[in-house]
C-alpha cells in the first residue's frame, strides 16, 4: 500500500508539472496560431476610416456594388437551391455507376483555383467557348452580362450547398420515409412532410455558406464577367479596383464583407448546432 | 451534421467514467498516466517549436534582404568594401516594378543586363496597382510607370524622391479588333460586330472594352474620346455614345488585349505596342486624336538595391536602351519632353 501511495504521490507533481508544461506550450501553439488567422481581419477593422463611413458607404461605386452583390448573390443562391436539391437528393438516395467520381467532379470548384474557373467558363460559355455557337444560335449572350456573374457564383459555391444538403438527405432514416408510405403518403408527399423538414438545418446552413461563398467570389467574375459598375463590377471587384485608387474605399467595403461574413458563419453554426443536438451527437 | 447519428440520442455514453479510473489507479496506473501526460506535453512541445520555427523561418528568411533599410544601407556602403557586399552571389539584383505594356521590352533590357551580371526581376502590372502596392511597402528598386498620374501618387506616398523621375519613353493609343478577316471560319459571325474606322466605336451593339479610368491607358482613352467628341466630324455626342457601348474597364491593359483576343469583346484601345504583340488588326488613331503616352521611370527611395537600380535606369535610357524599346514600338524618350 505504501509503495502505491508513494508512487502517486511521486507521480502526482510529476503529473502536474508536465501537465503545465503541456498546457502551456498549447497556449503557445493556440495563441500564435489563432493571433495569426485573426491579425489579418484586426488590422482591417482598425483601419476603417470611421468618421468618414457614411461619405464611403454612400458612394455609387460603393452603393451599386452591394447592390449587384446582394442581387447576384441570392440569384445564385436561388439557382444552387432549384437546381442543387435534386440533385444533392439523387446523390444521398441512390446509387449508379459513376457515382463516387460523379461526387468527386462535383466538389471540383471547391479546389481549383478561382483563375482557373474564369477560364474553364469562358472557355466553355464564352463567344469562342464549346458552347458559344449554340448559345450564339439561340440569341443568349453571357460574357460580361450581370449573368455571367451569377454563373460564375454558382459554379464555386454550388459544391458547398451540394456537399451540405447531401448530408442532410443521408441524415434523414429511410424507416421514417417507409413509415410514412405505409400510411399511404404519396412520393412528393413524403419529400415535402417528412425528408424536408427533418432534413431543413443542414440544407439551410448549406446553403448560409454556400451564399457566402457566392459574395465572395472574385477570380471567375473578373475573368468571365470582366468589371463593369453596376453591372459585373461586385463588391470584391470593386474593392480590387478601389485598391489602386482609393485605399479607404477598400477597407470600408472590406470591412462590410468582413461583417457579412462573420454573420453568415455564425448563422452556419448556429444552424448546424442545432442540428447537431436533434441528431445527439 | 455528422449524416446516420441521428437514430441515436444517447446522453449517457462517456459520461462519469474518468473520476473511477483514477481513483483506482495505482502504481502502474500512475506511471501510465504519468507517461501519457508528458507524451501530451511533448506534443504539445513539439506542434509549438514546430510553430515557433515556422514563424521564426518566415520572419528571418523573408524579410532578410540586403541593406533593410535605408540607414544601415548608407552604414554598409560606407563600411564595407564593395566586394563584400554580394559574397554569396555575383550577381546584383534589381527588382523592376513595370507597367505591363513594358512587359517585352523590358524583358529584352532584362536579358541584356543579365549578361552583364545583373539580374532583373519583374512585377508586370497596373501602374495604379503598382503604385498602391509601392504605397502599401512593397520593396522594389525601379517603379516605370505608364503616366505621370502614377508616378505622381507614388512621390506623393513618399516612396519615390520627386526629381528623380526621368522620361523612359512614349506610346500611342490604337484600336484593336478582331475584324472580319481574322476568324478562322468558327462562325462567329452574327453578333460579332466588325469595325473598320473610328466612327464605328460607336456603332450600337458594339462592345467595346476599355482600361478602368485609374489605369494610364484606361485615362489616355478617355482623354482620346475627348479629343475625337471635340472634332465636327465625330460630334459632342461621340463620347457618350462610345461609353455606351463599354462591356468591361479591366484592370490593366493587357487584360483589355486578353478579351478582344478570346473574341470577348469585338474591339478594344490598347497602346501601339500592345496591339503589335497580337495578330489582331489595327485600327491608327491619328496622332492630333491620341494624346502621347508618357512613361516614367525612377529609382525607390528606399531601394534594396540602389547601385542595381542605378544601372537599370542608365541602362535603360542609353542610346542601347531606347533602340530595344523603340524596336518593340514605343517613341523615343526625347519625344516626351
């Protein structure tokens, strides 16, 4: 018994000691780690010319950018919603040949680099791209049309909503579903009163972020939509613009995205927390 | 959001367990927990000295340059033999901050000098961009912008010594077009609207794309539609008419070249020198309509390497110099003065 006690007891500082030692040196690594992610979106915040904010904000070039991104952004999400829930349904119910790779081709946006997607679009909706004759034909034009922003948009942000409500569908039990056709409930039924509802946080806060994604969107557009206020020009592009210009327009509008986005994550968050806790994970 | 947990809302898992293992933890047990704790601090050491090394790596290896700042430059200068200064490479190096319509020449002057055991390196852009970022503290020995708005803001922000800006050389501005001739028989045709002279700039359905106003091309063009809406034979109607049919202002001017050439856009108002990059036709604009581009060149105040910066600019505006830029189709420095 003795040698027991002693041997906690010796290994109770031992514990401790090392204890703080672990501790600390996570602090470090926390600190350092966490103070660089943040530096950044700080010195931002600090340098917002404050007194001047109402002259910045009222700006047109300021004004008509939110515009266009507020509008480009929620067509873009209506879009991703429409046409991305079925297929983030498909994708969570069934299963085919191809479709990991589907999966795989799908999420591509997600990677590759936002350059990259400008010219992949021009390269295929453009007026020399694959289908440039075909649109040509059918009188649809889209390079440099506020259109072209939206396609751009969809495209990066599009993977984000999949990923989400795919998840979603999947956290959805098939029993429920057969319970319901039991009582007679027809397909659509059952999508709408059954996998819908249950299914509703995740395809939100896919959604909250797949928007976000959506306004921030920067390297596509400039390539495919090219820089037109009021038109193409949105609040990233005009703060690429504004930046060899005028500094403090940057920031100001920098600062508005930076909100935003912080608004955004933490609606995300919040949404997926409580899925998380129906789900009792 | 983890998908398949949602059948199992199971509180009681993991709760209340950890108090039991250690009350009953002896000597063993001890020494276990004893050895799991330091495993986990030297971890945490490690993913912390690991951190430390990677800030400490960046902090000193990026922001080693030679003479950091302009204080211990003059203290090195005066100090050291010159010889000393470059004991790891032969080479000098210049960092050349260029507006991208000197992209070729440049890099022609670039090879030259290279030969001579000076190594250039460029950052091609905006000269508004550019200067924001000379502005903001990018480090660079030579800024050559494509006007003197540019070259303006960049004295104004204090990085370049007003006075030692020289004129390097001039340009003009053209109109560049796909034109009918130039397709290769992928149809295009319908809405792609040919331009063969000035007054079909502004042709409805035209589009056109111009550099934003903040770019010296984009400003040079504006002040072009000027001059040409100031002629009877364009009308004071010109200008507008012409903006109307503006799809995009890009960022520089090579981007304005990158859209006509795609076939984007059916027409564009580049510099000369742009449009003879290109295969894409020409449209001349008249010397009493287009104003003269002036480029500026100088070295930064605080330049990493001030003797290097020295002799790109000699370099640059030699009898030697001028002739390569000439060759790629600017006008001589003299022209601008």
């Amino acid at each position: 018994m003795q040698t027991e006690a002693g041997a906690y007891t010796q290994a109770g500082p031992g514990t401790s000691w090392s204890r703080i030692a672990g501790a600390l040196a996570l602090a470090i690594a926390v600190a350092l780690f966490a103070g660089f992610l943040i530096l950044p979106v700080v010195a931002l915040l600090l340098r917002v010319p404050v007194s001047a904010l109402g002259e910045y904000v009222t700006r047109p070039v300021v004004l008509d950018a939110l515009k266009l991104s507020l509008f480009t952004s929620l067509c873009s999400l209506g879009l991703m919603l429409a046409l991305g829930t079925p297929v983030a349904f498909v994708l969570a119910r069934h299963r085919f040949a191809g479709k990991p790779l589907l999966e795989t081709l799908i999420e591509m946006p997600v990677v590759l680099p936002p350059a990259v997607a400008g010219v992949a679009l021009l390269l295929a909706f453009g007026r020399r791209g694959l289908l440039g004759p075909l649109l040509d034909t059918a009188g649809v034009e889209l390079a440099f049309t506020t259109a072209a922003v939206v396609l751009a948009q969809t495209f990066v942000a599009s993977p984000f909503y999949l990923r989400s409500a795919q998840a979603a569908f999947q956290s959805v039990p098939v029993e429920l579903e057969q319970v319901a056709a039991t009582e007679g409930a027809g397909r659509w039924a059952r999508f709408w009163n059954v996998i819908l509802p249950l299914s509703l946080p995740g395809i939100t806060g896919g959604a909250v972020i797949a928007w976000a994604r959506a306004l921030a969107e920067f390297g596509a557009t400039i390539l495919f939509a090219g820089n037109f206020q009021g038109r193409t020009q949105t609040m990233p592009l005009a703060i690429y613009t504004q930046m060899e210009s005028d500094l403090n327009a940057a920031i100001v509008m920098s600062a508005i995205l930076v909100c935003s986005s912080f608004a955004l994550l933490v609606t995300f968050r919040w949404l997926s927390r409580g899925q998380l806790e129906i789900t009792g994970t | 959001m983890r998908p398949g947990c949602r059948h199992h809302p199971d509180p009681r898992e993991g709760r209340s367990r950890q108090p039991e293992e250690r009350a009953i933890s002896t000597g063993t047990a001890a020494h276990v927990k004893l050895t799991a704790g330091a495993v986990q601090a030297m971890l945490a050491g490690i993913v912390a000295g690991a951190l430390a090394l990677a800030v400490l790596a960046i902090l000193t290896g990026c922001a080693q340059r030679p003479p950091a700042s302009a204080t211990q430059a003059t203290s090195t200068r005066g100090a050291a033999t010159p010889a000393t200064q470059t004991p790891s490479s032969p080479q000098h190096t210049v960092v050349v901050f260029a507006a991208s319509s000197l992209k070729e020449a440049f890099e022609a002057l670039g090879s030259n000098l290279e030969k001579q055991g000076v190594k250039v390196e460029y950052n091609l852009g905006g000269s508004q961009a550019l200067a924001a970022q000379l502005a903001q503290g990018a480090r660079a020995d030579v800024f050559a912008s494509a006007d003197l708005r540019t070259m303006q803001s960049a004295i104004d922000a204090g990085v370049i010594v007003s006075g030692t800006q020289r004129v390097l050389a001039t340009n003009r501005l053209v109109v560049v077009t796909q034109g009918a001739g130039t397709g290769t028989g992928t149809g295009t045709g319908r809405t792609a609207v040919a331009i063969t002279d000035l007054h079909d700039l502004m042709r409805p359905g035209l589009r056109l794309v111009l550099a934003d106003r903040t770019v010296p091309v984009g400003n040079y063009s504006l002040q072009m539609l000027d001059r040409l809406a100031a002629d009877p034979a364009y009308g004071p109607g010109f200008k507008e008419r012409v903006l109307a049919n503006v799809v995009s202002y890009e960022n520089n001017v090579r981007q304005v070249l990158a859209k006509v050439q795609l076939g984007e856009a059916d027409a564009g108002i580049v510099y000369a020198t742009d449009a003879s990059t290109t295969t894409l036709r020409t449209i001349p604009v008249p010397d009493r309509y287009s104003p003269l581009a002036r480029y500026y060149i100088a070295p930064l105040k605080d330049a990493p390497h001030p003797q290097a910066a020295t002799v790109f600019i000699t370099y640059a505006l030699s009898d030697e110099g001028q002739q390569i830029l000439q060759n790629h189709g600017f006008g001589r420095a003299q022209e601008g003065k």
